[in-house]
C-alpha cells in the first residue's frame, strides 16, 4: 500500500476506577505499532471518581498501516466497508468503537471501550471523496499482514 490517504489516527480509551490501569493501557497498545508513545491523562468523573484516560495519535504512514492492518482482522470487516458512508463524517473523519476486553487480549473486534477516529485525506475535501479513500486504503490493509507489508 504505497499511498496512505490519512493525516492521522487517534485512539483514544478510559481507565476507571474499579479496573487495572496498566491492562487498559496494554489494550490500547495492541491497536498500536510497538513501542508507540501513549499519553495518560488523570481526570475526575461527575462523582468524584477517578478516571485516566489513554490516549495516542499516529501520523506516520508505517503506523497508519500497522492500524489499519489491525482493523482489516475485524470478523466483520465487510460490514464495515459497507457501513463506510455512515461512519464518515462531513468533515472527513472516519469513526470507529472497538471492544477494550478483546484488545486486552490481543483480537480486535468492534464493541465498546476504544475510540478511532481517523482523519481521511479527500481532495476535494468531500464526504463522498473520503468514503472512497478509506474504503481503497482499508481494501489494500486487507492485503497486509501486520508489519505492513504484503
């Protein structure tokens, strides 16, 4: 996949109070490339509790690849090519929930827990323009194996 028509892709997840931090943190790291950086934000929730919040941005094209190459792995990933109009935004964003236990152990799978919202690259910076760029570069990630290579 020479061209990677994204700016970037955050993930982002919550740590609450009643569950292990260090685990959330690894969830969110098996839909990252190894060795990626992740931000920890502490924050407090409407009752006092506490929350920390995992975050990471990836903008180089070798870890754009390692991501996408994660979600070509979903078991539903045909729906997800078709459902390619209602998870792009007018402004170009791409948004996606995954299920944080199946991270922890290493399958991603859709769900609950980690968001993905994806900047999609769309000249003219259209709907229709993005949906047709995510849906190639996540029809090439199929290809790909998870170094990013074919």
């Amino acid at each position: 996949m020479p061209r990677i028509p994204f700016h970037y892709v955050d993930l982002r997840t919550f740590c609450y109070e009643t569950e292990d931090e260090k685990r959330v943190e690894q969830a969110l790291r098996a839909l990252l490339p190894e060795e990626f950086e992740v931000t920890r934000t502490e924050s407090t929730g409407h009752h006092g509790d506490r929350i920390i919040v995992f975050s990471a941005r990836v903008e180089n094209a070798d870890g754009v690849r390692t991501v996408l190459s994660g979600l070509a792995e979903l078991p539903d990933f045909d729906t997800l090519l078709d459902e390619l109009d209602e998870r792009v935004t007018d402004n170009t964003e791409l948004f996606l929930r995954l299920d944080k236990q199946a991270a922890f152990r290493g399958e991603i799978r859709r769900g609950d827990g980690v968001t993905l919202r994806a900047k999609v690259e769309a000249y003219p910076a259209t709907k229709e323009s993005a949906v047709e760029n995510a849906r190639e570069a996540l029809d090439a990630a199929e290809r790909l194996d998870a170094s990013g290579s074919e």
